[in-house]
C-alpha cells in the first residue's frame, strides 16, 4: 500500500517500553535551550532542579561551559564506567578528563570554557577575548594558546594563529599529547596553504599528529597531509593518503560526506582504483597512466568550452591508454549525450558505472541521470531507466534540480505505459516550488500528451521507490549517527560549516506493539524548528510541526522505538496491524533531538505472519 503521505519518527531505544514525562522532557529541552544560548549556569541550576532525572550527559556539558573541568570529567567517567566503555580523548567529551588536570585558576577556566563556546556558534572574536584573558592569568594554559590561534585564523590573521599555534604544541605536557596533535594538525594545514614553500614543515607536522598516541589516523589529517605531500610533488604519497582517508571514511571514521565526495572525484579523475584490502599507510592506489590523464584532462577542457566532438576525441585517446579508465568513459558518454548520440553514449556510461575507481556519489548520481537520459531519448522503453533516475534524483539538492529529475522520470514511466505513476510525477515537478517556467510548461505537455496517449490502468500502480532505500537496521543506524555527530566536540580541526543534505534512505524490519501514546513536547518542538529550518524544501517537510500528536512503538532485536506518526496514518497502520506484527518501514534520517536520532518514514509494508 502506498501511504498518501509519510511517517516521521524520532528512534528512541529502550530495553522495554516505557513513559517519558512530559515535564521531564519539557525540562530537558529548556536546559538544552539554556546552554544554546550560553546560560550556562541557568541550564545547571535546571538540571539540578531534576534530580536523579537529569541526563548526566548534558549536565556535565553545563559543568563544563563553566570551566569546572574536574567535576564534569567525574560525571562522564560515571557515565561511561556504567556503560563499560573506556574514554577516550579523541572521541566527544572525553577531553574534560585531560582538562581535569590542568593547574589553572578556576577563573583562568571559566575564561576558557566561554571561548570555547564563542567559537563553537561562531563568535571568534568574542572567543579571543576570552581565551587572551585566560591566558593573562595562566600563562601556560597551553590549550588556550591552541584555540586562541584557531579563533585568529578564523579571524584571518594567519601569522598570530601560527604563534598560538607553537606556543600550543610547545606547552602541552606528554600527558596532553591527543591535544597536541590537534594543534599539530591546524598548524601544518595552516602552513602548507597559506605557505607552499614550508609544505614540507606541514608534512611533518601532520604525519606527527597521525601518530597512534596523538590523533590517530583521521581522515581529515589524512587529507590535510595528501594536499601537503602533493604541494612538495609527491604525487603517490598525495595519492596514498587521499585514498587512506576515503578508506577509514567507508569503514565509518567521521569525514563529511562532502569532503569525502571531493576526494575521490579527484582520484577518480586521476583513474585511482582502490587499494587492496590491508594496505599499508603510504601504499599509493593503481592510477591511470600519466598520459591518459593529460588526454582526459584535455577532453575535460573541451567539454567546458562546448567543444564535444573534440571532447569525446580526446576521450577516446585516453581509453586507448586504459580501457578500464571510469572517468574517461563517463566523459564519453557525457560527451555523446551532449551531441545528442544516444544509443551510441549507452555503452560507455554503463562500463563507467561498472568501474571499480574511487568515485564520489555525485559521479554515479551524474552517470546514471546521463544514462537515463540516453535511454529515454532514444526511446527503449527500458524499465531500468526509471530506476536510474530515481537513483540519480536521491542526492539531488536543488528545487529546480529535482523538477527536471521528475520530468525524466516521469517520461520513463510513460514509455513502459506506466500512465498513473508518470503523471504523478510529471504532476509533481509542474507544482512544485522552484520549478523554472521553462520546466513547468515541459511538464503540462507531458502531462497533456500521456492523457491523451496511454490508458488509464485498472487498478493504480504502486509508485513508491523502494530500491532507494537500503537495508539497515535501527540501532546500526542510530550508532552510526552518534558517532559521526558527537554530541560535543574537543578541539574540532574541521572549519566545514553544518548544513542540510538530502536525507538518507533506509529500510527497517520491526514489530510493530500495538502501542501508542502522546508525543512527547520535546520532539514536537524538534519538528517546529526542522520545518522552519527547512521550509523552502516544501512539502511534508514545512507541515510537519502540525502532523503530529502521537507516536506508536517498535521493537528491534529486543529494544523498543517510539516513533511519531502522523495522525491521518495512524488508522491505516492499526487497520493492518490491529494486534501488533513485523512490517518493514521505509525511513529517512533527518538528525537527532539530543542524542535521540529523527527518522522519516515514508512507507510501511506489514509482513505476513
């Protein structure tokens, strides 16, 4: 059955099912608010008011901020002693027990705490000042030194952030050497862009902040020291560690997903496959020739300036070096398209999404838009193509993008007779906001023509994109989350700034209890902000904040999730699952209330018993 709109959920675990006040939810979220703003002490003080209630976590943030380092350092060791797990300095909070130690005045601390926090929403120069005068009452504090040479950075003042910088790496103690390695990792990444002459002084720096006792090997030091190696020449040790970075990246090491697409479109172009399984720090991947890259790179050039038959020329030159070179084939295609060749551009673009090259998503989503677009133009009728434009349509960003998505799609379906589904979409993209003229009028003669050429079917077709959404399961999902967002970061190297990203797809095998009860306020205020954050995304997405007032409960392999459910479907999931039952659920990620993580689920089907 296809739901006429969607079902949001907040993915809460539990061992069993239970209630959570909602005044103990109200009160969170306001301490949670209280710290946004910097009311630090406020947000403790209503924390406090809770009790044993009070998540431990947040409690020791408000600690924290204030810069009682040894109190909340005590907090998360409690916390993490009853979860069995170890701290570790490189990961969220745990920095507070290395912070614990530090033989600074209290004041010196608060000082510190407020410019950590400045920096955090983005006030550096608010953060300088703090961290200026904690240093005027401890010299010493070598971690002030580090963050004040962050916030100057930010700032623009490159050659005082370097003097912050040393001064960091000269004062922290053995003891501090994670800390150390971040200061190392800023340094060096200063050095080798805004000096190429001292990449060699980066190079060192960045491999020493690799070390196993420092920050270990993190993909964005990695890709600092492959854009360092590549500034002193050393194209294969560039390579090797690029490569390393998008590995630990896929093995789940945090790396945002659009740095991560950047890097290997770039070895992508270079022709790099990936490394075999367990190769060694400094073993550079299998590229294309040299020669072939120089033909590829002239073929991209010509693309640029319109000139496809000299593009596709040059292409062809370097698939005669190597008959395997994806980006080579993917321009090809992309050339042939563009000249309008379309049977001709479907056996390169299928060999290049066959390649076994590093390639970010947006290549596979540009290659397989490119050979749906050949399959619909030369009009074969292939039932693929609606699959590939569907897939190509998943990471689109733009309002206007996702019009001319639909309007392929809706032309797929109306070649394989699909009368019901290319009008829903084709319907779609002429209403959708952000839709340029020239595209909605696109769409009303589609509309107009498969009205008038197709049959309306018996009984209506079931539209819904199932293959986009992979199989995953709720607490892998939720553990992953957390960990590429943790909760509060220490000395963050990375200067990407947050922003919205297409959600992910994925599907859930659950039972569904039978349970139901209120939403909790705290997540609706969630949705409040969610749709004023996104309300040019339209849609499900800007009403959501009045769709919900209950939630029903899951369990997973023992553990129970509370999701919302938007109240026009809560009838049909009890209509098919009156006592309970497993279905599969079809959710998107959206983020997290807290540590909670925020799921959007646009279909269910019940599983027979």
């Amino acid at each position: 059955m296809l739901l006429a709109a969607a079902l949001l959920g907040v993915a809460r675990a539990e061992s069993a099912p239970s209630t959570v006040p909602a005044r103990t939810a109200d009160s969170v979220m306001h301490a949670q608010e209280l710290l946004d703003r910097g009311e630090f002490a406020e947000a403790e003080a209503e924390l406090r008011r809770m009790g044993s209630a009070a998540p431990t976590r947040i409690l020791a943030t408000s600690v924290a901020r204030q810069g009682r380092y040894q109190e909340a350092a005590k907090l998360l060791a409690a916390e993490l002693a009853e979860s069995g797990k170890t701290p570790d300095p490189r990961e969220g909070d745990s920095w507070w027990i290395i912070a614990a130690r530090w033989a600074a005045p209290p004041e010196a601390l608060s000082h510190h705490a407020r410019g950590l926090w400045h920096v955090k929403v983005g006030q550096f120069a608010e953060g300088k000042a703090e961290f200026e005068a904690a240093l005027k009452m401890a010299p010493g504090l070598a971690d002030a030194h580090y963050h004040l040479g962050y916030a100057l950075e930010e700032l623009g003042d490159e050659a005082a952030a370097e003097r912050e910088y040393r001064a960091a790496i000269a004062g922290y103690a053995p003891s501090e050497r994670v800390l150390k390695g971040s200061a190392e990792y800023n340094l060096g990444n200063l050095l080798w862009r805004a000096h190429p002459p001292r990449a060699q002084e980066a190079v060192r720096l960045l491999r020493s902040a690799l070390a196993p006792e420092a920050q270990g090997r993190q993909p964005g030091i990695l890709i600092a020291l492959g854009s360092a190696l590549g500034a002193t020449g050393d194209e294969a040790g560039s390579r090797a560690a690029l490569a390393e970075a998008v590995e630990a990246a896929g093995r789940g090491a945090y790396l945002p997903s659009k740095i991560a697409d950047q890097v290997r479109s770039d070895l992508f172009g270079q022709g790099c496959r990936p490394r075999p399984a367990g190769a060694a720090p400094g073993q550079p991947p299998r590229c294309a020739p040299a020669a072939a890259v120089n033909r590829f790179r002239v073929a991209q050039e010509a693309g640029r300036e319109g000139r496809f038959e000299a593009s596709a020329a040059a292409c062809r030159e370097a698939l005669a070096l190597d008959p395997d070179y994806g980006a080579a084939l993917f321009s090809l295609g992309q050339a042939l398209v563009r000249l309008e060749r379309w049977k001709e551009a479907e056996a390169p673009l299928r060999k290049a999404l066959a390649s076994t090259e590093l390639a970010g998503s947006e290549f596979f989503a540009s290659n397989k838009m490119a050979l749906a677009l050949a399959l619909v133009n030369a009009d074969a009728k292939d039932p693929g193509a609606v699959l590939l434009a569907e897939e190509a349509s998943a990471i689109s960003r733009e309002p206007a993008q996702r019009a001319w998505f639909d309007l392929l799609v809706g032309r797929a379906f109306a070649q394989v007779g699909n009368r019901a589904c290319a009008l829903w979409r084709l319907e779609r993209a002429a209403a959708a906001d952000g839709t340029p003229e020239q595209g909605r009028l696109r769409a009303e003669e589609l509309i107009a023509e498969v009205k008038r050429t197709l049959p309306a079917e018996k009984a209506r077709p079931d539209c819904f994109e199932y293959e986009l959404y992979r199989p995953t399961s709720l607490a892998g999902e939720a553990k992953r989350y957390r960990k590429e967002h943790p909760y509060e970061a220490p000395n963050p190297p990375s200067r990407e700034s947050s922003e919205f990203h297409p959600f992910e797809k994925y599907r859930v095998r659950v039972r569904v209890t039978g349970a139901i009860r209120p939403v909790p306020s705290a997540v609706a205020l969630f949705f409040e902000r969610t749709a004023k954050a996104r309300a040019k995304d339209g849609g499900i997405v800007a009403r959501m904040a009045e769709m919900f007032r209950r939630e029903v409960e899951v369990e997973e392999v023992g553990a129970r999730w509370w999701l919302p459910i938007q109240e026009t479907l809560a009838p049909s999931l009890q209509e098919e699952l009156p006592q309970g039952g497993e279905a599969d659920l079809y959710v998107l990620l959206m983020g997290a209330v807290n540590k909670d993580v925020v799921l959007v689920v646009n279909e269910f089907r019940a599983r027979a018993p």
